[in-house]
C-alpha cells in the first residue's frame, strides 16, 4: 500500500513539465493540424464558419507560387549551412584541443557569434553585405579581387548564399563546443599507442579521432540539421525571402500565406509540412542513436 502513493508522489515532479508541454506545445500543434483541414482565411476566421476540406489545402499549397523553390531552398540552405559548420567547427576544435596559453581567450571570442541574438547578427549581416558601401565589398575592392560592388542579398542568384554565410558565422561556435567536450574526452593511451606503432597524424584522425567522435559526430550534425531548416528569423530580416522568391523557405512562406496573404489554412499546411520532415529526422535520429547504444 506505501508504493502507491509513493508513485504519486514521484509524478508530482513530472506534472508541471507535461502541464506546459500540452498546452504551449502540445495545444497548438494540433490545432495546426486540425487547422490545415479547413478552410479558414480572414473573413472566416472572423465569422467561426470553418468548412472541412480535406487536402484541398496542401493541394492549392503545391500549386502556391515559390512553394517547390522554398522546399529546395530549405534543402540547400541547410547542407550547405551544416556541412561547413561542421567542418570549419571540428577544425577549430582540433586547434583549440592544443595546449597553448591563448587557447580558453581564443575560445570565448569565437562564442561571441553564437551569443549574438540572430536578428542582430541578421541585421549586420545585411549592412555589411549592402551593394556599395557594404564592408565586404569595400575590403574585396580595396586588394583588388573585384572592379564592381557585388550584390549580396539582391542578386537571385547569391542571395541564398549569401544568407548561408551569415549563418555558417553563426552555427561555427556551437559545433566548436559540442565537437571540443567530445575530443576531450578520447583516450590519450590509444594515440599514444598508435604513436608507438608509427602512425602519422592523418591516420590517427582518420581511423581515431573521426571513429571514436563517430556518438558526438552524428548528435552535432542532427541538432545542427533540425536547428538549421526551421530557420525563419535571418532569413526573414535579411531578405524577406527575395529576391524573386530566391531566398523563400518554408517558414517564409508559411508566414507570408498566413500574415500577409492571410491564407490561414494554406499557411498551416506549409507549417505541417515542415513539422513532419522535422518529426522523420527525429525519429531517424533516435533509431540511430538506440542502434549505437545497443552495440
């Protein structure tokens, strides 16, 4: 009879969590879905007369101007962000895994871009990019790299890479972090034994290093890939998602359908869409990570 209260007893500590959970969380999520079903638009919304429309709405969503290109978008925007975060990221933790006395100084001056909050980064990314007195094309004009100011954020076809570099600039410090706690924790005596056994820094990195980091590797490059496609707020200051639609994503254009055409419904469906390749990577994530555990 004392364990029975003893478990309600435990529960009480879990409760609040699940409280927010379903309501801030939990709450709307399904009503974007249910949402996503009906037709609802401004004058709708304000009458309560909400039809069931079955898909009609992700079917007029594939129709939707800028609706395949925001998918691609999504899509490069987010390996072309992770790879090279990731990359530049282990570099700067190989480097800052060496003993020198600037090494912990060096480190927190990297961390500055990632505590930046992303609007403001978004906002001097946007200065610095302007097409005539924008730094980066005064210091390419100033050595002699280019004749003419580039078009960083106007031209179609840069724009979204240009909103990649800003974000790069951003993600490098967190991949840094999490890459770096995962170097310090490798065994010294395994490259002390492949020292012994001849082996050049190469191998050590290649069949060491990148093996043994192979756990943190694969949380880096999930978290980084579900924190990178549901961008919205860079994208959205820099460029608002043009030129031409060049830099649309799915968060803009589910914003855009909702907010500014107050296609609500439609807006909801882009919203589920993104939601749903989220969830698969997820669940993908942890099949990959039960596998490592169980072997």
């Amino acid at each position: 009879m004392k364990k029975f209260p003893n478990r309600w007893g435990e529960y009480l500590f879990i409760y609040p969590a699940v409280i927010f959970m379903l309501l801030l969380i939990g709450y709307p999520l399904i009503y974007n879905i249910i949402l996503s079903f009906q037709d609802v638009d401004l004058s709708s919304l304000a009458s309560g007369d909400k039809h069931f429309v079955g898909f009609d709405n992700y079917k007029a969503l594939a129709q939707e101007d800028g609706f395949g290109i925001s998918v691609w978008n999504t899509i490069v925007y987010t390996l072309g962000s992770v790879i090279f975060q990731v990359v530049i990221g282990f570099l700067l933790a190989m480097f800052f895994s060496m003993k020198f006395r600037l090494a912990s100084f060096l480190r927190g001056v990297v961390m500055i871009s990632w505590l930046i909050p992303l609007t403001i980064t978004a906002l001097l990314y946007k200065f610095m990019m302007g097409s005539g007195e924008g730094i980066f094309n005064q210091m390419l004009m100033s050595i002699g790299f280019i004749d003419d100011p580039i078009q960083w954020l106007s031209n179609p076809d840069i724009a979204l890479w240009s909103v990649i570099i800003a974000n790069i600039w951003v993600g490098i410090p967190f991949n840094m972090l999490l890459l770096s706690t995962g170097l310090s924790n490798l065994p010294e005596d395994v490259y002390e034994s492949a020292s012994l056994d001849g082996a050049n820094w190469f191998q050590k990195l290649t069949r060491i290093t990148i093996p043994l980091l192979r756990p943190v590797l694969l949380v880096v490059l999930m978290l980084g890939f579900i924190y990178t496609f549901k961008v919205f707020d860079l994208v959205f200051v820099m460029t608002g998602g043009g030129p031409i639609n060049s830099t649309e994503v799915l968060s803009t254009i589910a914003y855009r359908l909702s907010f500014n055409e107050f296609e609500f419904s439609i807006g909801a469906a882009a919203a589920n869409i993104l939601f749903f390749i989220l969830l698969i990577v997820s669940v993908i994530y942890l099949i990959m990570i039960n596998k490592d555990e169980e072997a």
